[in-house]
C-alpha cells in the first residue's frame, strides 16, 4: 500500500554562503497531490531551495514542514524515510550497475535488516531482499516501462533512460513527496514529452506530491497545477502557470528591464512555449 501524498510548507526560509545570500526569506507551500514548479532565472536560488528543503544544506533562518511537522533539523537521510524523494540535476546512479540494482537501492533506506544478516545473507535479509525485488520489479519498473532494459548497465543507456532510471530510483523510496531537479534539462523533445507523461502519470496513479525545478517554461506550463518564481533568492511571484506567464514582474527577471515581453530570452521561446 502506497502512502498518502503530503503537504509542504517552506516558510522564511534563508541560506547564506559567507557574504552572499542565496535564499532571503521565502515561502513555498506545496499543497497534497499536486504538482509544483520552481523557477527563475540562472543563480535565483532554485537549486538552494531544493538543497534545504531536502536536508543537503541548512538554512539560517526558516522552516520546512512535511504535514505540518517540522522536519528543518531532520538530517536528509530521515527526510527520506519520511517520504521526501529526490533525483538530482547531475545523473547520481551507479554508472557500473544495472537498471534494477541502481531502482533497488532507492528502497533501501527503508529496510529493517541489520549489517550483520545482510551480510549473511539468509532468513529476514534474504526475505526482505526477495520482496523487495519483487516490489520493484512490479510497482516501478513495469510502471514505467523499463522492464527491457532491467538487466542494462546504466553506463551503455541512452541519457534520456539514464533520467528515467532515476525517476525510478526515486520512486522505489514510496515517497509521498517527489522533488525533481531538472528532470527534461539536455533532452530532446521526444525525451522531454515522454517524461512529462511520465511525471503526470506518477502524481495520477501513485498520488504523490511533486516539486521540480526546470528551465523548460513549455513543460513547467503545461503539467504543473503552481508555480513559483525566485530571483536572487527572492520569491518574486507565485500562482497558477497563467498567472505567473502574464506576471510582469516574471517578465522583467527573465528579460531584464526592456525588450520584447513575448520572449524568455534572446533566440529561447516565449514563456510556456518548449524552443
């Protein structure tokens, strides 16, 4: 049984890097079930953001709450037994693995096995490890379709399934919070459409919360149900895709103080629009 997606809520939150302030107090809140974009220009503090909330970094000021619990001091290890997932704007898998070794050890970090049974390998571990197979093998791997590739290394796939295998990784975690960094960045088209399927897929039949950075407005605009602007490390706007698409204030972060409010940026695409 999956468990039930959950909210999120980021307030005054503040991250300082010597002199320079990479957060200034913002609020993000996340509602159950839907599917959240954080955007803005390079250096807005998108990265930052999901760097705290997720427990890599800690904030200065500020909270992050999962379900009303503040999980600030949790260390990111936990966070994720609670359900916070995450993939990563590098590809982090195991490039000398395979597709389904590299899934199973998303799951884990929720394993009750000790080092020494692991280690032996029988009884409880080795139950444990046969379910765990099993639970992967049907609930993510069939569900995204990577059941041909199950017994690839990662090191000879395409990088458009290398993304996926770590969409993968993150949802054998059973999240209930899906936070995704870049998940289109360096596709083509066809890559990028099929993970926004993918990713809508995730929040209809798995129900989870999903919160993701990226720099393409066309998918951002087209799967997410909120939307959140940042510049310099400042929440400048937030609201539904159409709010935020017709925001001056989003208009002017990508374009500066002058030129053409129809375009993101000199030869990119108007906002909502994939180049």
């Amino acid at each position: 049984m999956r468990p039930p997606a959950a909210r999120l809520d980021v307030e005054n939150l503040s991250l300082q890097f010597g002199g320079v302030k990479a957060l200034d107090g913002i609020d993000l809140h996340v509602a159950p079930g839907s599917i959240t974009a954080l955007i803005g220009p390079n250096g807005a503090g998108k990265t930052s953001a999901f760097n705290s909330i997720s427990g890599f970094y800690t904030p200065k000021t500020g909270t992050v709450k999962l379900d009303g619990e503040d999980i600030t001091a949790v260390p990111a290890r936990d966070r994720a037994k609670l359900g916070l997932a995450r993939t990563f704007q590098n590809i982090a898998l195991f490039r000398g693995m395979t597709v389904l070794d590299n899934i199973k050890l998303g799951r884990h970090a929720h394993l009750t096995t000790g080092v020494f049974d692991a280690f032996l390998y029988w009884g409880k571990a080795r139950r444990e490890e046969m379910e765990l197979r099993a639970e992967v093998e049907r609930d993510v791997i069939d569900f995204l379709e990577l059941d041909h590739i199950r017994n690839v290394p990662v090191a000879i796939l395409p990088y458009g399934l290398q993304k996926k295998v770590e969409l993968a990784r993150a949802l054998a975690m059973r999240p209930r919070i899906l936070m995704l960094d870049e998940p289109v960045a360096g596709m083509n088209r066809e890559e990028t459409e099929d993970m926004a399927r993918a990713i809508l897929d995730v929040r209809e039949e798995w129900g989870v919360t999903v919160l993701l950075v990226e720099h393409d407005m066309g998918m951002v605009m087209d799967i997410s149900d909120h939307v959140c602007v940042l510049n310099f490390g400042r929440r400048i706007a937030a609201g539904t895709p159409e709010e935020v698409r017709n925001n001056p204030d989003v208009i002017k972060a990508y374009l500066g103080s002058s030129g053409d409010p129809r375009r993101v940026a000199e030869g990119s695409a108007p906002i909502g629009e994939v180049a």
